[in-house]
C-alpha cells in the first residue's frame, strides 16, 4: 500500500499530524481539503463525515482528524465549544475569548482530537488529549504548527498525544 492521506483545510493539523507519524516511521500525503462539517458538537461524527467525503473524492484508504476544544468553566457553558469551535468564533477572534474569561479563575481546558481511518469498509477511530490552560494574554509569535489562534493562549501540559482507540 502507498501513503496514507490525510486530508485537512488547515495546514497547521497537516504538520502537526505529519510530525506525529514521522515518529512512528509513517509518511503521509495531504490533500488540502475545507469541508462543510454538519452542525453537531460531536467530534467523531464530525470526522466520519469529513472521511466519508473524503473517501469519495479519492476513491481510496485515508484519514482526517478533528479537534474539540472544550473550557472546563467557561461561563455558564462548561465544556463550551467543544467541536463547534471553529463555527463558535473562538478561535478566531482570542480577545473575545480573553474578555468572555477575564473573571474566571478555572482556566483549564483541553483538546481532544479525533483521528478517522476508513478504507472504504470500516471506520477506525482513534482519540488524542491535550490539557492545558488559557492564558490571561496572548503571547508568542505565529508557527506552521498553529492550529489556529488559539496558539496564543493556550499553555499545553501534554505535547505529545497518547492516541487510543
């Protein structure tokens, strides 16, 4: 079997994905892709969706992978966007985020990936965690690996995903 492809919009998860899999002696192909992603804060739905599109346009095995950002106490919303956090706006727009969270003493929260292989019969789904904290700031400087402008913000405890199935 050739490379295995992933496919992303965001090229910031194309990098950081691809540097995983390097690791473990994987290489990977990318297919810049944006997708309409149904309306749901259900992470692996959303990435069966997204590799089920996928599959169609490439007619063989490939992978995406979709993240959820969720904010342990965000005001009157725990857990808040969860996997609508692109369509939420939060990440787009951190001085919103940073007011929204000015009085809030729990900053903690996590991503959690959700990584979909399909080969055209069977889904395998895997998870990633990633705890950190919100700054009260931004802070840094734009990289490749930004997955968005949460980068600002976010103080990661666990850099390295442990993905199980």
């Amino acid at each position: 079997m050739g490379k295995i492809v992933y496919a992303t919009g965001n090229y910031g998860k194309y990098i950081s994905v691809k540097e995983q899999f390097e690791e473990n002696g994987i290489d990977i192909d990318f297919l810049e892709h944006d997708f309409d992603e149904p309306n749901v804060n259900d992470i692996e739905l959303v990435s069966k969706t997204k590799v089920l599109e996928t599959y169609s346009i490439l007619g063989k095995p490939c992978f995406v992978a979709d993240t959820g950002f969720y904010i342990d106490d965000y005001p009157n919303n725990p857990g808040y966007p969860g996997a609508l956090v692109k369509r939420s706006g939060i990440s787009s727009n951190i001085n919103d985020l940073l007011e929204t969270m000015k009085n809030s003493q729990n900053r903690s929260c996590q991503y959690v990936d959700c990584l979909t292989f399909y080969d055209g019969k069977d889904f395998y789904t895997f998870y990633g965690v990633s705890k950190g904290t919100i700054a009260f700031e931004p802070r840094g400087s734009q990289t490749k690996k930004a997955k968005s402008n949460l980068w600002y913000v976010l103080f990661l405890k666990i850099i390295k995903k442990h993905w199980q199935r």
